[in-house]
C-alpha cells in the first residue's frame, strides 16, 4: 500500500517573488512530489508551501526546500503581521494515507537533525516534543524573532536539535506532526453576533463542547451573516456531521438556519467519510480508497 | 490544469493467470499509468482493467494492453458465463477530470482504427456511434461471439473499423466513451420482494423514475434483506442524495427502513459533491479539487 505524507512549510518571505520561486524550484527539484497548494501572502510577508508524496521523497524535498530558504532569507530583516521566529518557520508532517503519526514524528526528527546540522536551532511541537510546557507552537513561538535570542539564555529554553546559541540570520524553526487540520465554517442566517458565540460555545472544546474543536463567532459585514469558524484538529474522533448536526439544532433553538458552510484549503478526502456514513448509510464494507479523481 | 483519462478493458479470460499476467504487464509498460483495479471472475472468465491517467498515455497503454490481449487469447476455444463476443470485449474510456466526452469520443476512434489496422472487427457505441440503433452494447452484442459471423453479413451490422469479414480468433471489439458510472445499492430492512420491486419502479427511468437510473430488486438471502440495485449513468444530472432520499421516503410508505447502503467498484469523487452539499449545504466557492488523499 502506498503511503502518503503531506508537509505544510512556513517560510518568513511572502513578498519577493524572485525569492519565492527560488524556493520553489528547490523544492520542485525532487520528482513525484504533489503540490497541492503554494500561498504567499504580503501583509504577513509569508509563504505557505503545502505539498505530498512518499514520506521518504517529502523528506529530501522540504530538506532542499528549507536549505535554499535559509541561504536566502535573512531575518534580521523581516517584517510581518504574523508571529514567526525564523526563516522556516514552522513544518507540521501531516500524515495522509497509510501512515501513522509515530511514522510523522520520526520524519519530522530526521528533518530537524538536518537543519540543526545546518547551524539552525530546532524546537519539536506537538506529537514530536515529550515536554508537556514546549509542545504548543503559540508557547514556543511566543515573543517571536525579537526575544528569540534572550529566550534561548533560559535552560528551559534551549533548542531540541542545533546550536544553542542564537543564529540570527536563520532564527529557529519549530517542526513536528499533527493530525490533518479540517477548517469548517458555517454562516447562519442571522446578524445577531451574540446567537454565534452562544452556539460556539456549545461546540468548542473550551467550553464543554466538542474535544477536538476550536471555534470562534465572527460578523460577516457585507453578508449580514454571523460565521461560526471552527478549526477541526481531529475529525476522526469529532467527525463534520456532528458538529454540523449540533450548530443546526443549536441554531434552531434562536429559530436561525444555517446559509451555508464553507470548507476552506486542503481539506483530506477521509474526513468525508463520516458523511457518508451518517447521511446516506454507508456500509462497512466501502472503503475511501475505491474513490478516484 | 491537467486531463485525466480512465479505461475500463474487459478481455475475455479471467481463469488463465499466467495470461492475465502478460496482458497486465503490456499495460504497465506504459509509465505513469495509475492501475485502480484488476478484476478477474473465473465464472465470466473476464478480467476487466481499470487504470486513470493522462489521456495519450492511457491510449497508449490501451493500445498496448489489447494487443497482447488479441495475440493470446483465442475466442473459438472461450467459455464463459457473461455475454461476450471478442477476445477485447468492451473499451469505454471515461472522462475523469478536465476532459469532455467528445475528447474521450475521439480517443475511442483513434483505438479503434488502431484495432481495425490489427484486423479486429470494431463497433463504436454510446456517443461514440451515431447510427441510433447500433448505440446500446447489449444490441451490439446480441447473439454474443457464436452469432457474430452471421450477423456481420447484415448490411446493418458492418463494423466502423477493420476487416468487413468474421475474425475467428479476436472476434470483434466494442469501444466508445461514456460519462463514469456510480454503482449504488440500497439495502431495505424486509425480506419482502414486492416492497422492493415497488420502490424500484418509484426511481429507475424504465418505469417514470429518474432519466439516469437503471434499477434492480433482489433478495439478499443470507441477510433478510432486499436490495435495490442501481447503476447510476450520470450522476451530475441524477445525484446521489436524490435517490437515496427518494428510495428512504418510498420505502417509510411500507414501514421499510434503509439497512444500509453500499457504493461498488471505483466511484468519481465529483459524485460526492452533491452529497455535501444537499447534507452540509458546502457553498458554491468549495472546489473538490481542494480534496486530497
């Protein structure tokens, strides 16, 4: 059975386009690699590469991926709206297809070795990290590029792979495994931004919703809609349907519908099956790899 | 944006491996040929190859596949339950992905000149035959590989391409293009036929049902079941969500509750967009193309 990983590379450049396609030939320059999406985005002078393959194969091409952006980008000099503390940011290895997220981590090892070997110190997050205060990126990341280098005086602080002294031209990178991410949102028919958070509440993990839910109620101004977005972290075990099922009813207790949802970005074929299950009976018999496209 | 092409070839052996094999090596000879499915039934005694790419390869990986097929197999020696009448029985190539049916019609003629130059017998059918009465397989078929010397002395029955006289050993081809198909059956909790047969007439387009649904009652005897059958030929324009709600409303007439549901065989990812958007109303800007796995 073929396995599949995906790798999503966040580099600290989103608006040299020179620099940006540079980048991208060194990752095109490992073969059978898929991309599925390239973003850059100027206000928060960063591109997301996202793209999958063999594990082995997205392993050497997010290597020579994170090399030409080190050699490139010197952060000394970046700018941006959005939290970052090196030129490679942040690498999550999501794994798609008949692999495990065991199987992730150790990629995601392989490849901070790799880029501690480079002269950039690495900090593990997620599943990759054993360290229950430095597994979440927001912690890790927090006080950005700028305290990085008072930030690694502490012991606490000190990179899992690389020097343990400040690199200010790369500054570190955070890499690990992570479920894949399903971001899910739904527009009711309502202006009332009050009703949405009522709703949120009820769905996300916070606040004795659902375990694998983050949500937040929003104004959608030109639509006079309010949009309940949710990132779904693990829709295996908080699957679309019910968090789907739930707002519906939530909603109707306000005697609000839902407009409509959106499925925003890559979204993996397997957190369709759920639907297909609850909707219209699937059996146990069918499986998501009898579907081609 | 890249086109992709599927072919389902149906030869006329499906007992004889080490012959199965030879063939399938043919077909793989052609790189970047993805195989979906290889299925032999020593009953039919037919091995039918599913296999998606980009067009001109899956043409080349045809017309390779068939070849060898007619060097090796020998219709005057074939026995088999299901109706057949040459050594490559049927060819319908699919249009999978930014591909039309008149592209997929063009790429049945070009392989059917290519077997007519080999001296096999070929008829076009579905959209790639204009004669109305030579457009169903089952007509083209009619009589099977016994009465085809016969029949090709008709004037009615000259075949598009090749040779005007019976070939013995190929017998003759039928090859065309049609929209995928989606198999899709439904199991009632009843044991009883005529409640089966009843909601079969409510949905097939024999009996006033949908334009694009061939439908069967069976009974499952090992589950006390009864099943409606269906080969769903275009569902764009005859969804899935509309029969199964359809057939689940039909069936509460008789107290009949849906079992379960079963999707066989290779199904098109784009057939699940109506499900997603009739149960979880995913708006219009959501693009299956941002589906991976």
């Amino acid at each position: 059975m073929d396995k599949v990983l995906m790798a999503e590379v966040n580099i600290s450049e989103g608006t040299n386009i020179d620099l940006v396609n540079e980048v991208k030939e060194a990752l095109l320059s490992v073969d059978s690699i898929e991309v599925i999406d390239i973003d850059s985005n100027g206000d928060h002078n960063r591109t997301v590469f996202t793209y999958k393959g063999n594990p082995e194969l997205v392993l050497e091409a997010t290597k020579r991926l994170a090399k030409k952006a080190i050699e490139l980008i010197d952060m000394t000099k970046h700018k941006g709206q959005h939290p970052r503390m090196g030129a490679v940011d942040v690498v999550p290895f999501i794994p798609v297809k008949n692999y495990t997220t065991e199987e992730a981590v150790e990629i995601a090892k392989r490849f901070g070795k790799f880029l501690g070997e480079l002269g950039v110190p690495v900090y593990y997050y997620e599943d990759a990290q054993e360290k229950e205060y430095r597994k979440s990126l927001p912690k890790i990341r927090k006080g950005q590029y700028e305290a990085l280098e008072e930030k690694m005086k502490d012991e606490k602080w000190q990179p899992d792979e690389g020097p343990k002294d400040f690199n200010a031209k790369s500054g570190a990178t955070v890499t690990g495994a992570r479920f894949p991410l399903v971001a899910f949102n739904i527009n009711l028919e309502t202006d009332n931004l009050e009703i949405g958070k009522k709703i949120v509440k009820s769905v996300r993990a916070a606040t004795g919703g659902f375990t694998y839910i983050r949500a937040i109620a929003l104004k959608l101004e030109d639509k006079n809609q309010v949009q309940v977005s949710m990132n779904m972290v693990n829709y295996e075990k908080t699957p679309i349907h019910g968090v789907y099922e739930t707002i519906k009813s939530e909603a109707n207790r306000y005697n609000v519908h839902i407009h409509d949802t959106e499925l925003v970005g890559p979204v993996p074929l397997y957190a369709l099956r759920d639907v297909l299950d609850f909707y219209i009976k699937i059996s146990n018999t069918f499986s998501m790899d009898q579907i081609y496209s």
